[in-house]
C-alpha cells in the first residue's frame, strides 16, 4: 500500500470510532487495521487466527469469496453498489478471562479499484446485537433494493426495501436519545398507546424484536436517506 495511501487511513483512524481493516486483493493480505479501537487493537499480525472466531473463519473466507465472485459478475455495473455487509464472531484475549471473549459483529465492505482492477477491500466493523452469522448482502446506492445471498441455494435474491415513514424516523431518532414511549409520546403530542402501535408497525416492517435492534437497523441501513414522505396522523 502506498504510503500516502496509508497516511490516509492513519487520518480516517483517528477521526472515526469504527474498527476496520483493509484488505489487499493482490498481495493476498490485510494490509491495515486501525489501533485505536477495541476489536483490533494490537492485532496487526496473524489478524485471521487471532480476532476472526474459529467456528467462523471457514463462513469468512467464503463471504469474501462470494463478494469477489459477484463483482466479477455484475461488471460494470459495480458503480450501483454502495457496500456489501454481512456478521459473524471475533474473539478477543483478556488477561483476567481464561478463554476468548467471542461477540457478534456486523462488518460494512466498501471495495477500491486500482487501475480498473479491484484491489483493495475496505472493512469496517461494530458490535451488534443481531443473533445469527452470515447476513450477507449488497445494498444498493439508491437505498431502495437489496440483495442476499442465500446460503442454502448459494444464489442472490434481490428485495425492495420499504421506506419508513417520518413519523417512524423521528421515533427512532428520540428512542436513540434514550427516551420511552411515553417520552415520545410527550413530544409528539399522541397518546401512549398510538406511539406503542407504531413502534409495533415498525418491528414488522424492520423484522425485529427490540428497539434497540431497530436504531441499529435503521442506521446500518441509511433509512434516513430513504423517507417515503407518508406520515401517520
């Protein structure tokens, strides 16, 4: 990697609160990992057998794989991509525990052409409280259609993402400010039980359980970017 290019990253590092790693295409390696973050402190060397869990390293290797397989497939048509995202366990030592800690990750890829080649592929990575591995998928720069990759059929379903509503925004931005539904209710001006449906309605649409796998959710996903302009009264 180009020391201007590593320079970069040190600056990235240094401004944001992610982990991530790079890896290079070409030289078969990870050629970066910031050391400012939890996940991947002081882990520079033997990054694979030492931070990837290792009932999950062979689910790892092969969701990179089916990434460079479907870049190779779509051509040019890359540029409609934003990032591929999938999850599975990283472990990390502790002096005081006896074994490894292990904890689900959810993992953003952004990839780097260099010279028209795919060169590099760019890792950020955060906890996350979604329960399985795998998850993988490619989101689309239109914020509108997903696919994932279905490791049963080993093939890619394409999906339409439903856009939430402003009402759904904004009781997610004050339930990330740590407020209750009643709270919510108090600042919109709606009853308890109306704030309590919609949050119900907004599990459906997101698929989840909770509403803090649903602010997650929402910001790996960019709703905010994704308004449908409808409100609910």
């Amino acid at each position: 990697m180009k020391q201007e290019s590593v320079q970069y990253l040190d600056w990235l590092s240094s401004v944001i609160t992610e982990n991530f790693y790079v890896v290079d295409l070409l030289q078969k390696k990870i050629c970066y990992t910031n050391t400012n973050g939890f996940l991947l402190s002081g882990l520079e060397r033997d990054f694979l057998s030492k931070s990837i869990y290792v009932n999950d390293l062979s689910l790892w290797k092969a969701m990179f794989r089916i990434i460079l397989q479907y870049l190779e497939m779509v051509g040019d048509e890359r540029n409609e991509i934003n990032y591929f995202s999938c999850t599975f366990r990283m472990q990390c030592k502790c002096s005081f525990v006896s074994r490894p800690l292990v904890q689900m990750v959810y993992q953003r890829i952004k990839y780097m052409y260099e010279n028209d080649v795919l060169r590099y592929l760019i890792c950020f990575i955060k906890h996350t409280t979604i329960k399985d591995t795998g998850n993988l998928r490619v989101q689309n720069k239109d914020c509108k259609y997903f696919s994932e990759y279905d490791f049963k059929t080993n093939r890619w379903v394409s999906k339409v993402m439903e856009p939430l509503t402003e009402r759904e925004i904004i009781i997610l931005m004050l339930s990330k400010q740590g407020k209750s539904s009643k709270g919510i209710a108090n600042d919109l001006c709606r009853s308890e039980n109306t704030i309590r449906n919609q949050i119900k309605s907004l599990f459906l649409k997101l698929n989840v359980h909770s509403m803090q796998a649903a602010i997650e959710y929402a910001c790996n996903l960019d709703f905010s970017q994704r308004y449908s302009g409808k409100n609910e009264d």
